[in-house]
C-alpha cells in the first residue's frame, strides 16, 4: 500500500512458477482482481486484497507471453505465448474452452507472441479487436466479431509493446 510517498508492503504470496506477465484490467475496479502469466502457460485471477488464486487454467503449451484485458468492466483477457497462439478468455469461466482461438497454419513457422491488446465495445460486453506484436516484427490486428485478421504488416525487428487507443472515425 502507499504510505504518503512510501511503499510499504501489506502482503505476500508464493506462486509454484515464476510470473511472466500480468494486467489489472480483469473486470470490474471493484473486482480487485490481478490476472498474471507464468513461465509454465499457465493464466490465474488473484484476489489482490486477500493474494490468494482464484482461478487458474493452463491456457498455452509454453511461456504464457503477454496478457491483456479488454477494459475496466470486461470480462475478456487476451494471452499470447512462446507457442504462438493468440487466445480470448472469459473469466468468468476459465474451465471452459478459449472463446476464440489463433494458432499458426499448418506448416507454419511458429513465432513468439510477445504483447497483445485489446479494444472492447463501448458497454465493455465484447472485445471487438485484439492486436498481437511477434518476436518477427509481424503486427497483426484481428477482428474478434468477424473471425478474421483486418490487418497485418511487418516490421524490421519484434515488436514488444502495442495499444489500441479509443475513439471513432468521426473524432477530431
């Protein structure tokens, strides 16, 4: 917790594998809830007030990479990993089944998934794209509504770190 301009420790928790990643925006504010990544695929919910895990799933064969939450009041996280799969979660319900998943082709060269964002609809009930940066400068963005990529390009050198910034065609 913060202390005037200290920070003083309130708590601990010990985690079986080491944290790769996380994001704060699981839900709602109030939720106080932390999703995190780990070197072993797996994507857990912690409660921050009391640190104890949630849930948990083993969400990519490899390093869980990156996460990201569709916004305060969505439901939806995005993870990317060393597997190079894109996946959408509910967390609402993590024993079931990614509500989409992207997976290289067939055939296809995997490449490592390292950050990925994603834009929610304007009530935060959906996510309607998720962008995904790769260890090869890939950048692509992915239509969640349509099942399909809206764009791709590539760059010289992996890309670590997008956003989506909101907003709308008819802003200034």
């Amino acid at each position: 917790s913060l202390n005037g301009r200290e920070v003083v420790e309130s708590g601990s928790a010990l985690v079986e594998n080491s944290l790769r990643c996380c994001t704060l925006e699981t839900g709602q504010v109030s939720d106080r809830q932390v999703a995190t990544g780990d070197f072993s695929g797996h994507l857990a919910i912690w409660d921050l007030e009391t640190l104890a895990q949630e849930k948990s799933v083993k969400a990519h064969s490899d390093v869980l990479t990156c996460v990201a939450g569709s916004g305060f009041g969505s439901s939806q996280i995005v993870t990317g990993g060393r597997d190079g799969e894109l996946k959408l979660w509910d967390t609402r319900s993590l024993d079931s089944p990614p509500s989409l998943r992207m997976a290289p082709e067939a055939g296809q060269a995997r490449k490592q998934c390292w950050t990925v964002a994603s834009s929610a609809l304007e009530d935060h009930s959906t996510s309607n794209y998720i962008t995904a940066g790769f260890d090869n400068g890939d950048i692509k963005v992915f239509d969640v509504r349509n099942s399909k990529i809206a764009w791709e390009t590539s760059l010289s050198r992996g890309v670590s770190k997008l956003s989506i910034l909101s907003g709308s065609a008819d802003d200034s």
